[in-house]
C-alpha cells in the first residue's frame, strides 16, 4: 500500500516540479510572502481544501477533512536576502534574493501531500501550514512560526510533522530521522566595548576598545572549553566586529554581534551568564560594555512517538537501510516552537545528488528534484497512518 502511495506522488513529480520552480524563481523575504502565498491559496482552493489567509500577515491555513484527530503538516515559505549563482532555467528572477535553505521544495511537496490527500477519505482531519518568515524575526522578536501560534493555527492540533531538505549529507533516496533533539535553540547578542579615543601615535591617552575587545573575545571563546559541562552541546559564535573608521585615530567604541546555541534550558541560562561575565573584562581593562542577548527560537526536539512513525513508514516506503538517524546539530529551526504546542517531529529528506554538497545559505544552493516525489510520498502516509491509529 505504501509503495502504491509512492507510485501515485511518482504521477504528480512535474506538478510538484512546477511548483517548485515558480515558487524558486520569485523568491520572496520574511513576511513578504505574497505571491507565495496567493500560490498556495489558489493551489488549496483548486483541490476543494478550505483556505483561511493572512495568518500571521503573509501564511496560508489549508483544511482538509472531517472532525476527528488533527495532524498538521508544516511548510516554511521565505528565502534569503542572497544573490543566486546557479545558472539554471528556474534561476531567481529577484535580485538579491534566493531560496538557498529549500524553502520551495517544502512548498511543493506540501502541496503534493494536499493533492494527494484531496482525493480521499480520511479519518480526522490535515492541517496545511504554510508559514512565513522561517528564517528572520519581525520587529518583536517573533519568527512566523510564533505568529502561527498567536494566531490559532495550532488550535486543536494532536501532532505535527515537517521535512527539511538535506543537499549537504544525504544522497537522494535516503531520509534521516531520530527522536530527541535535532536543532540547537538560538539566542543572538550585541555588545558594544566603550574605550575613549585618541590619536593613534598616543594611545597612552585613551582607552582603546580594539584592544579591549581582543581581550573579550579570548575570555568570550573560552566559555564553551572552560565553563560549560564538555557533555552539554554549547557555542558561542561571534559573526561580526566593527570599530573604527581611519588607520591614524583610535576610535571610542568596538561593537560585536554574535549568537549562542544550546539544547537544554539550564546550558542556554549559564551561557548567557558566562557572557556577561566575559564582557566584564571590559571593564577591568579601564573601559565599559554594553550587552543585549535577544532570546530566539527554542530546541527542536523530536517527538518518540512521532518520529517512530515516520521512521516505521520511511522503512517500508524506502526500505531499512535508506532511513539514517539524525544527529543534532547546532543550526536552529523555529519548528520547535510548533512542536512546542503538540508532538512533532522533522526528518531532513535527501537532496543530494551524485555526491555533490550544495550547502544552505550559500548562494549555489539547489536540490535534486528526483526527491520531491519521495517527500511527498512519506508525509501523505505519515499522515494517513497517525490518523488511522488516532481514529481507531
């Protein structure tokens, strides 16, 4: 039967190509996703699933099925503000914007499920999120999938699932899934070391922030190695310094911007503190700081429950030795705040093609399209058989 639902996505491969190629080629940012979602509105609607719009400003709610246990299947929409490289037909047609996280496969294949599960009867119903702003924050600090939350699209909802296309470790053909945590919660900070300037042939009468901030940055990159229990996932990155704007003059200030990632709470609190502590070295050097850690997504834990029931159907779909477990790793996903609301689970599905690594967030990011049907294929029977199993 799995196999026959794999053979039926087989059957939609250039629909859901399409979709994805359209959806690629007019690429939009975080809660500008209009054309996006006027797509899947139309998408929905064609199929005779009920549609509700402008959730959380630019997602799309789709609602298919009678009353009964509810599972949700959730699809990100947003792409990067990065100009694209690729030389292919269904090349952005934005300039300086991209999908080079694979937002547009996730697109596609959800609505491959929903043309799937339009034609059938089924025993409870499938919520189809279509979420903005996976990938930026709006002015309060909150992702597309809080919105979504905030927004009711999560009410009544027993489970959720996702997928994550993988072009960097997992071959087409292959999935990953195990239960536990996947993806690091992300905290992000901005500091800014206080000196005082002075010309650069007399430093002795300032306090130069540029050497205060190397300073900082020893005692910053040693919190992980030297304060945090070596058993714990913990790290400190810092992506950006500025200070200074001539080769002659001393400036007043040095400002940095970083993140921090961890899986568990009590880590995630004694990171911050270790932080502020680093920066107060700031301070023992004659200078001053100013620190602001801006809280963000949480840990994407998997569900056992759920991931044992994608993992039970990737095995007969695919076959044993093509479902890879899936190890944590320190990049964050705001699908956590949805598996927050009920069990969830997401397994990266395999992009990669002949071996070669497309990495995210890389401006020669791409997919192999033989995946999409696959993807399709595993959320539709996960979905039939968690509400089987709810119904009976």
């Amino acid at each position: 039967m799995f196999n026959d639902m794999l053979k039926r996505a087989e059957e939609l491969k250039s629909e859901v190509v399409r979709l994805r190629r359209a959806i690629h080629s007019h690429p939009e940012l975080g809660f500008e996703e209009v054309k996006t979602a006027a797509l899947v509105a139309q998408t929905l609607d064609s199929l005779g699933i009920t549609v509700r719009t402008e959730v959380a400003k630019t997602g799309v709610v789709g609602y298919l099925g009678s009353e009964g246990p509810a599972v949700a299947i959730r699809a990100d929409m947003d792409a990067l503000p990065i100009q694209e490289l690729n030389e292919v037909s269904y090349k952005s047609q934005v300039p300086g914007v991209m999908h080079a996280c694979g937002h547009d496969a996730h697109v596609a294949v959800a609505l491959g499920v929903a043309m799937l599960l339009a034609e059938r009867e089924l025993p409870g119903q499938v919520r189809f999120l279509f979420q903005p702003s996976e990938e930026r924050q709006d002015a309060e600090g909150n992702t597309g999938a809080g919105r979504m939350v905030e927004e009711g699209a999560m009410d009544g909802v027993e489970a959720i699932i996702a997928l994550h296309v993988d072009s960097k470790t997992t071959d087409t053909g292959f999935i990953r899934i195990s239960a536990g945590p996947v993806f690091a919660a992300l905290d992000t900070f901005n500091a800014t070391i206080k000196g005082e300037g002075c010309h650069a042939a007399s430093p002795h009468l300032g306090r130069d922030p540029i050497f205060i901030a190397g300073q900082v940055i020893g005692a910053v990159h040693g919190i992980v190695s030297r304060h945090i229990d070596p058993m714990k996932h913990a790290l400190i990155s810092i992506g950006a310094i500025h200070g200074g704007t001539t080769a002659n003059v001393i400036p007043s200030e040095v400002t940095l911007e970083g993140t921090i990632r961890s899986f568990q709470e009590e880590t995630r609190q004694q990171l911050r503190t270790e932080l502020d502590r680093a920066f107060q070295v700031a301070r023992t050097l004659g200078g001053d700081y100013r620190l602001t850690i801006k809280q963000g997504e949480p840990p994407t834990i998997n569900d056992e429950t759920v991931s044992e029931l994608v993992r039970e159907v990737a095995i007969d779909v695919l076959g044993e030795e093509r479902v890879l477990p899936m190890e944590p790793e320190m990049g964050s996903e705001d699908f956590g705040i949805l598996a927050r609301e009920a069990p969830g689970a997401m397994f990266y599905l395999g992009t990669r093609k002949d071996g070669e690594k497309r990495l995210a967030h890389n401006p020669h990011f791409d997919i192999d399209e033989e995946a999409l049907p696959i993807g399709v294929a595993l959320l539709a029977q996960s979905v039939l058989t968690y509400l089987t199993s709810a119904a009976n």
